[in-house]
C-alpha cells in the first residue's frame, strides 16, 4: 500500500506536513508500528500507524 507520512511543522510553519508517498514494507504484529520506504530514495523508516494516511495514487 501506498501512504503518506506526517513528518510534522517542524521549525517553519508552511512546510509540508504530509510526505511522500512511501510504500509500507512491513507490518510489526501489533500493528502500531510498521516500516515504510520511500519510493525514490529507497530509505526505510519506522513509524507508529497513527502517523499514516493512504495515498489516493492516480494511475
């Protein structure tokens, strides 16, 4: 699935808040906590599910 990670203001409020889209790579069994990837860079993180949103990718 394709998502969309809330990375947050930060120290500028106009920022983006909303990054992406990743692919998630992994489910953890609790299901909070998952690790996406990003398309473009290939980096993974770790990230709680409440910080996700599914992307709306237009084909």
């Amino acid at each position: 699935d394709l998502v969309y990670w809330y990375h947050g203001p930060g120290r500028i409020k106009l920022n983006a808040k909303w990054v992406g889209p990743y692919r998630v790579v992994e489910v953890y069994p609790t299901r909070v906590i998952l690790r996406i990837e990003n398309l473009k860079t290939k980096q993974s993180h770790y990230v709680h599910a409440n910080a996700l949103k599914f992307a709306n990718v237009r084909q």
